[in-house]
C-alpha cells in the first residue's frame, strides 16, 4: 500500500512567533536542513504539511486513496534513527506518544484526521524538538553534526582547494562547485559543510560546527564561531556567532550578531549590532506574542527575526529583540525588544507600513535574490497584515 507522510502543526506552532507566521514548523531549518528535509532523508520519501489554513495554499496537504497508509508525524521533532523505527513500526490506528504528547499515528483512507486511534504505544527514547524560538540556535550545534552525517555518509567531499589553512580536515565537506579561498577552516571543534556553488571569499576565519547552504557567499574577512548556519543564498559579513539564517537573507557587513535567528527574505544594514548577553548576566527575557507574555530565553539571546524584516546602517538591537514579518527599523536608535509585525520602527516612533508598500518591498527584496513573488506567498502576507495586531513593547 502506498505510504503518505504527514508532517502536522500542533499548539507548538504559536510559540514559535515569528517564524510559523509563515510557515509550518517543519519548514524551520535547524542545522543544516530544515527539519521537512531531515525527515525526508530520514523516511526517504517527499512529505506534505497539515497546518493552518492561510498557509495550506503555498505548502499544500497531499492526499490519497482509501487504501492509502498516512504516517502523521509532529512537524517540531527532529528525526533519529530510534525515533524513526519506533514510527515505522507503528499500525494503522496506531499512535505514538512521549510524556503524554503526540508523536505521530498510522491511519488509513484519503481522509486526514488527529482523532484519537486504536491503540496507543509510549515512546521512551530521547527526543529533540523546537518548542521555542531559540531552540532553533540552542540546537543548532548537534543539529549540524548530524545533518553533516546524514548528508556526507558514503560519500567524497570535493579537493580543498590550495591557499586554505585546515584543521581536521576529515571534517570538512565540499560540495561541487564551491569556492574557498584564502580561509582558515578550523574543524576541531565540529563539522564544516560548504554547499554546492556557495563562495567563500579571502580572508574568513571559520570554527565549526557551521554550515553553508546552496550558493551562500561569505565575504571577505569573516569572524564565524560555531554553532552557526547560513540558508541557501544567504550572504554573511562581520562577525556572527550560533545564528541560523534560514535562506535568502544577508549580513553582508561589519556588525555582531549571535544567538540569533534570522528568517527569509531578510537584510541587516552595515554595522547592525545585537545584543545577546545581559550586563548583569540574567536571564534574557523574551516576549511571546501568542501568550502576550514574557519568557525566559536562558542567558543568551540576540535577535529573533521574522521574514521579510530589514534593519538599516548602523542599527543596534537590544537582548532578546524580535521583529515581526515585514518590519523596517531604521533610524540609528535602539528600538524596543518588540516590534510587530509589519511596522517602521524609527527608535520607540513605531508606525503601520502601508499594506499595498509592505507587499512591494517583499516583492522587491525577493527579485534581488532571483525570485518572483507567487501569488500564494502574497494571499499569505495580505492574511497576516489583516490579522496583524500591534504590541510594541
């Protein structure tokens, strides 16, 4: 019988604002890839998302048969091979739990449901998971050790090329048709995994675990500590410490940013600096927009920006910030450590964009790094904007 695999948003989905206004929490990418494509790789075989209804449309549910076997697993896991086997062993009508939460269950039919099954198994093994916005960093060092496994296994990096200082080069991969010059790779301290076609240009100093993705450019000059990712297409500058940058966005210039999160479709004016650490050394705390509450981050947290946001030459950014979807914060001064989503953030001055401006600069941003905005990704920004409501702390 055919198996379709079904990676489900649950309750976990609002705390991990701002990221999941955009996508379903499987698209979030912690390590190497995104844990869509760990699962993936993992279950070998294409998955589809069940998750709210504004965002069904750009990542569309895919549906069987009556004969048709659906595995539905918890889209905020990440994939092990114990967990994997436990799930593969499961029945139809038969669900999978861990303290009393929901992993994943078998059903049959073209139907989807989250009904309670037949039978129920407990699940006693370790498992890692995004609960928060900053498990996406706190994770990211173990993450991008075992994407580099999952990745590299069986397989010959390419030559490092002559010019390069390395150290423990077993541990460094090269993907075809990338570029690195003139660096030093220090892979003592984790993996280093460069992606196909991405450049890494004259002059980085680069300590693992870190990650490029396919065609991310590092420029010259670079001071990159671990556990730190750059997505597909992104251009990384200056120095930057455990931050993941899903994809498509840029920090391209001097300025410090570390135990971040940078969404999509997102740029960092030159000699943008965040905060992570307090002066006293407390915990950092965090506003949660779906509580309307704060949480504590732990003693490390810098910026946790969502899609789309943009800050301008010479910004500094508080301990523990997080931007909306589709903010502009500009203007030299220190904003507050929450600014929602589609706001002009000009210091504590904060305005509404304009609906019609928002969606052209997305666009705009987008058409810069080859893109064209679909027309799924504009019904989901116009939905957003319309549900947007406006708590700048």
């Amino acid at each position: 019988m055919e198996r379709n695999i079904i990676l489900f948003d649950t309750p976990v989905r609002d705390l991990l604002y701002p990221f999941t206004h955009t996508r379903p929490i499987a698209e979030c990418r912690v390590g190497i890839l995104k844990i869509r494509e760990k699962w993936e790789r993992w279950l070998g075989k294409a998955v589809s998302h069940f998750t709210v209804q504004h965002l069904q449309d750009k990542y569309p549910l895919k549906l069987g048969n009556e004969s048709t076997v659906n595995i539905l697993i918890s889209g905020h896991l990440l994939p092990d091979a114990g967990l994997v086997a436990a799930i593969e062993a499961l029945l139809p009508d038969e669900e999978l739990y861990v303290d009393n939460r929901l992993v994943a269950k078998v059903a049959l039919g073209k139907d989807v449901q989250l009904l309670p099954a037949r039978a129920r198994k407990n699940y006693s093994g370790k498992v890692l998971g995004i609960h928060k916005p900053w498990d996406i960093f706190a994770l990211n060092d173990v993450a991008i050790r075992n994407d580099f496994k999952l990745l590299t296994e069986g397989r010959e990096s390419a030559p490092i090329p002559e010019g390069n200082t390395v150290i423990n080069p077993s541990a460094v991969f090269i993907e075809p048709g990338a570029e690195v010059q003139c660096s030093v790779l220090n892979a003592s301290t984790g993996p280093i995994y460069i992606g196909a076609d991405a450049v890494i240009m004259e002059g980085n100093l680069i300590r693992g675990p870190f990650a490029m993705g396919e065609k991310a450019v590092l420029k010259m000059g670079s001071r990159i500590y671990g556990a730190t990712t750059l997505g597909p297409y992104c251009t990384g500058g200056g120095e930057i410490k455990n931050t993941v940058m899903f994809g498509y966005s840029n920090k391209g210039h001097d300025g410090y940013i570390g135990d971040a999160v940078i969404g999509e479709w997102c740029n960092l004016g030159a000699g943008t600096n965040c905060s992570n650490l307090k002066n006293n050394a407390s915990d950092v705390k965090v506003w949660m927009e779906a509580t309307a509450s704060v949480a504590s981050a732990g003693t490390k947290c810098g910026v946790l920006m969502g899609d789309y946001s943009r800050t301008g030459i010479g910004t500094l950014l508080n301990t523990g910030t997080v931007l909306g979807v589709s903010c502009n914060v500009f203007g030299g001064i220190m904003p507050p450590k929450y600014v929602g989503s589609f706001s002009w953030a000009i210091g504590d001055d904060i305005v509404r964009y304009r609906k019609e401006e928002a969606l052209k600069d997305a666009a705009a941003w987008m058409k810069m790094k080859g893109r064209e905005m679909e027309d799924a990704e504009r019904a989901m920004l116009q939905y957003l904007y319309q549900e947007t409501v406006h708590v700048n702390l």
